[in-house]
C-alpha cells in the first residue's frame, strides 16, 4: 500500500491590513508534492478552513516562481485542489502516514481547533 502526505495549507488571503495581500507560497506546496510523487504516495490538501488556499503574490514570480512551481499552475486541475481543499471535519489523520505543513505568511492555526495535534498524536500511536 503506498504512503498517504496531507499536505495543510493556509487559507488565509492577508495580513491584518486588508490592502496586504498574501497566502500559500506555491513551491512550498509544490516541491514536496514533486518529490512524494516520485515515490508513489498518495497526496491529499487540506486547510484550516476548507475550500480556497490563496496564493502569496510575491511567491508568483521570478525568482520564486521555478519550474516545480509553474508546473503546478499548469492546468485546471492542479490549481483546483487549492480552489477547494478539504476542511479538518473532511479529514481523518489517521489515514496518512504523514502530515506536511506548508509555508506561507499568515498561516493562522486557530480555526484547526486541535485537529493538527489530533493528527500528529494519532500518527504517533501507530508508530
């Protein structure tokens, strides 16, 4: 049985300052994603919130946005699993081998409401 990754990212759009946009640093998501493909695991994304993980504008061009992450704008697909990602209600950790964190300002951890412990306490019981 292959390896399952949740992926966690931010849903947050901006700062405090409304006028200040930021959100998922793309590479950060895709980077491991390319290397846990490589390996065969299965790959899920979730978000504190569910639904839309916004991108960081910055993290959008060059010399942030590479190859890894140009990839991952490529398709409607792709960029539809960050249009609606499973919220923690949708997910149960102890179905994956691991949990990544991505980067990205302003990840806010409040709305997971414990579900990251949940998570990593329930990966370690299996272990």
């Amino acid at each position: 049985m292959a390896k399952r990754i949740l992926h966690v990212v931010s849903n947050v759009g901006h700062y405090a300052d409304p006028t200040q946009p930021t959100g998922l640093w793309l590479s950060e998501l895709t980077h491991a994603h390319d290397v846990f493909a490589a390996k065969g695991y299965s790959q899920a994304i979730m978000s504190p919130k569910g639904g839309v993980s916004p991108l960081e504008p910055r993290a959008l061009r060059w010399p942030l946005l590479d190859a890894s992450a140009k990839a991952g704008l490529i398709g409607p697909s792709r960029m539809a699993l960050l249009q609606a990602t499973a919220g923690p209600s949708e997910i149960d950790p102890t179905d994956f081998d691991a949990i990544y964190f991505t980067g990205g300002h302003a990840v806010d951890p409040r709305p997971f409401a414990g579900a990251p412990e949940v998570g990593v306490s329930g990966l370690r019981s299996r272990r």
